[in-house]
C-alpha cells in the first residue's frame, strides 16, 4: 500500500469524513442557487434545504409563468405594429384615389435616393419636380356638388398615374383638393465625381423629353371621358422645375426638392395666367420660363 504524507492523509480524512447528508445538501443548494440565479427567483434561496423535486416544481411554474407572459407580450407587440402600420397608411395614403400623400411620396422616395446613391449615379442623375392643378374646379364644385366632385378628382388623378412609369411618383396634396405632386427621375451615368457633373446637353436634353411628356399627358387629360358624366371635359395646368445631381444626404436633397415644388407651383400659376390647360417651365438661371 502506498505511504500518504500527513498533509495527504489530513485531505483525505477531510474528503472522507463528509457526511453524506451534508454533500447531498450542499450538492442540492447549490442547484437552487442555479436556478435562483438563471431566473432571479430569491424565493429559491429562501429554502433550505430544497430537494431536486422543489426546485424543478419552481422551475417550471417558474417557466411557465414566462411563456405566458413572453405570449402576452408578443400578441401585444403585434398589435401595436398593426396600429402603427394602420396610421402609417392613413398618413401616407390618400384615403380616395389611393395615392401617396406628401409624407408617403417622401417615404417612398427615400428608398429610391438610397439606391441611386448606392449605385453611384446621383451626382449624375436630375428629378424632374411638377405640380399639376385641374381647370376650373369651382365650376364642377357648383355644378356636382363636393361629393360627386371628388369622385371626378380621383377618376382624373388615378387616370394621370396610369399614364407615368413605374419609377414616376405621383401624391395628392390635399385629401379633397386637385392638386398633384409629381416627380421623375433620370438617371445618369456612374462617376465617382461629387456634385452635378450633368453636361448642360444632356441636361437640356432631358427638360425637353420631360416637357413632351407632360404636353402628351395633357392632351389625354382633356379627352379623358368620366363615368356618368358624358360629354364632360376637364383639363390641368402644370409647372416643372429641375434638380440636377442629386445630394448624397437625403435631407439636404429632400430640402431641395421642397424648395423645387414651390418652383414647380409658380411656373403651374403662370400657365393659369397663360389661359390654362397648358405647361410652363421653370428655369432657375431665367426664371419663369415662357409657355411651352
């Protein structure tokens, strides 16, 4: 048999001499002092001594109790996104024609300024920013009354929308106004140039392309027939104005383009003055333009 050091034999008597009570009750303690600590559970502590049976009971109430709740939580949590996503829709969609109001064009546009800067063409790319105002309002407010005018608005604002690409944006000002907010995007090339690099042919080239648009789109306008309302005419007059190149910051653009439908909106004033049912230009080195 080999020969223990007293130090050794001091350990093991230690060892051996435990009751086995002691270590069954140490052993057990310390899984409550587990679960206490994975749960804050100070009731746990409070036991002593717990058996396994105690702890695994508390446990599972323990358990239990925080499905319930992580349950509860979710249904609520759910609940508070689809209100939250009812209030977005009310505030960003118009109820009638089912356009973006200002805030949802804002939204949505946000997501197109993230992709052209991603890219890298927004130093190259320009919007064209228009505001569109329907003839003689108050005359059909009159005659139909608001109600069965704001049906002939939506036929009108849902009948330019179908007209715009895809990429276009048109929003509803005003929930029981005619007036229209329209923007479209030219993408340019890509360059890792800052600021508008755009050469002046080219962006000439796109007012143009963007003026025969808007002078097609307004002889569609007055052929337009409105449900029960045969024989009945409506025309609009627009304003354009052009941001060439495109801010990386999306607030600095968005603040520009803000600034550009104010333009948009005198240059559609003056082809009211004009005689309407017609476009004008806004040129920001000569001002208003004349009519086109």
């Amino acid at each position: 048999m080999p020969h223990r050091t007293g130090a050794k034999i001091r350990d093991g008597r230690r060892r051996s001499d435990r009751p086995q009570g002691l270590r069954e009750e140490r052993s057990l303690t310390a899984l409550a002092q587990a679960y206490e600590a994975a749960l804050g559970a100070k009731e746990l502590s409070q036991k002593k001594p717990v058996s396994d049976e105690e702890a695994v009971a508390v446990l599972k109430a323990r358990l239990d109790m925080s499905e319930t709740q992580r349950t509860a939580l979710e249904v609520q949590r759910k609940s508070l996104l689809e209100e939250n996503a009812n209030l977005r829709d009310l505030l960003s969609v118009d109820p009638q024609t089912r356009l973006l109001k200002p805030l949802g064009l804002r939204d949505a546009y946000q997501k197109v300024h993230a992709d052209l800067v991603q890219k890298g063409v927004n130093a190259n790319s320009c919007v064209h920013v228009g505001f569109f105002d329907g003839d003689g309002m108050k005359r059909l407010n009159d005659t139909y009354g608001y109600e069965e005018t704001d049906k002939i608005v939506t036929f009108l604002a849902q009948s330019i929308s179908k007209q715009c690409r895809p990429t276009d944006f048109i929003a509803r000002i005003y929930q029981t106004g005619d007036e229209l907010y329209f923007l479209a995007t030219e993408v340019g090339r890509r360059t890792g140039q800052k600021g508008p690099t755009v050469s002046m042919e080219r962006h000439a080239q796109n007012i143009q392309d963007q003026k025969n648009f808007i002078k097609r789109l307004l002889r569609k306008v007055e052929k337009l027939e409105f449900p029960g309302h045969p024989g009945l005419r409506v025309t609009i007059s627009a304003g354009m104005a052009t941001v060439v190149g495109i801010d990386d910051s999306f607030e600095v653009f968005w603040h520009q383009i803000e600034r550009y439908f104010k333009r948009a909106e005198e240059a559609m004033r003056l082809a009211k003055k004009k005689g309407k049912n017609t476009v004008v230009i806004y040129e920001e080195e000569f001002g208003l333009s004349e009519e086109v």
